[in-house]
C-alpha cells in the first residue's frame, strides 16, 4: 500500500509538472518587451552585425519601433501599429506601417517551443530572427 501510494504521488507529480511545464500561452503580456536578433540560428559575422544593428520593441499602447543603428552610432526610429488579430493565446499581430520597408515583415511569423518563443522576419537579407530580451 505505501509502495502504491508513492507511485501515485509521483505519477501525479509527473503529470502536473508537464502541464505545467509545457503550457505557457503567448499572452499580449508576454509579446509586449524589447527584441533583438538571435544569432544561435544563424552564426557568423552577419548574425552579429544584424544583431548590433537591427532590434524592435513592441509597446504597450500597442505601437511597434524597429530600431536601425546608423553610421554615426544613433539609431534610426521606424514607427508601425500594432494590430491584433487574435482575442485569445497565441496573440497574433500585424504591423501597419505608412510605407513599406524592406526590413519589416508586416506579418511577422510566430514560432514557440515548451517556454520560449521567437519571431521570423522576410528581409531583403532573408529571414531574420527576433527573439525577447
């Protein structure tokens, strides 16, 4: 009897500790935040130079500001709306910007793994990946 009560216990355990473990909803709280490129993708010395160059942030009030770093070291201020077209987890968006660019993707691909999650430029480099910092 008590052999099968631990065996239980720790199924239950187990059990929870995967729910857990593998449901965290990409919730508007969480897309909020500051993101730069993710060079475990792709290494190498254009991973780098994108990551010093190229970051977003997406705010609260719903606005999205993709940061260029110009020669003399300031950055550059792009500015987009945020519109969300989904009301539930995964919150899914798309930027409206007033004239394209060709570093924003205007519907950015969303990929998640058990806890993180990650965005997909198209660019005129390729694909380029953002990630939450």
């Amino acid at each position: 009897m008590n052999g099968t009560f631990k065996f239980l216990a720790l199924l239950v355990v187990m059990i929870c500790g995967y729910a857990f473990y593998n449901y965290f909803p990409i919730t508007k709280h969480r897309v909020v935040g500051k993101y730069e490129i993710d060079t475990s993708f792709y290494s190498g010395k254009n991973a780098e130079w994108q990551k010093e160059h190229f970051k977003f942030e997406i705010t609260s009030d719903d606005k999205f500001i993709f940061f260029e770093k110009l020669v003399d070291g300031s950055f550059k201020k792009t500015y987009a709306d945020v519109h969300w077209y989904r009301n539930s987890p995964p919150m899914l968006f798309r930027l409206n910007l007033n004239s394209p660019h060709e570093l924003i993707d205007t519907y950015p691909g969303l990929y998640r793994g058990n806890r993180k999650f990650y965005y997909v430029f198209e660019t005129k480099f390729g694909n380029m990946f953002y990630r939450k910092i």
